[in-house]
C-alpha cells in the first residue's frame, strides 16, 4: 500500500471514529442537534459547510507543515 493511500486509510478510520462518538456517548443529544439542523434553511447549511470545510483545509494545512 502506498503512503497517500495508507494516510486515506488512517484519515477515513479517525473521521469514522469521531463520527461515533456523539452517537455513543450522547443518543439523545444527537437527535436534538439533528432536529435543530432539520429546521436551518439551506443557505445557514451550505455556510456550516463552507466553514467546516476550510477550517478542515487550514488544519490540515498546518499539520501537514509541521
């Protein structure tokens, strides 16, 4: 296995994993975060999105650097 391949592997397990935690740790927590999620309006999802995804880009940036 390639190492761009190996760290795919390692990134999809960690993002599975912390995927898994609200879930276990909070059942009820989750439902009321989704409900509350349900009733955004699209434009308030797709900027959550935008955030998460640049701040996840920035993170990974300066790992990546160091």
């Amino acid at each position: 296995m390639t190492p761009e391949w190996k760290d795919f592997g390692v990134a999809l397990s960690l993002f599975l994993v912390f995927e898994g935690i609200l879930p276990f740790l909070n059942p009820m927590g989750l439902r009321a975060a989704m409900r509350a999620m349900s009733e955004l309006s699209d434009v308030q999802l797709r900027i959550g999105g935008l955030v998460s995804m640049i701040s996840g880009l920035a993170l990974l940036y300066f790992v990546r650097q160091s």
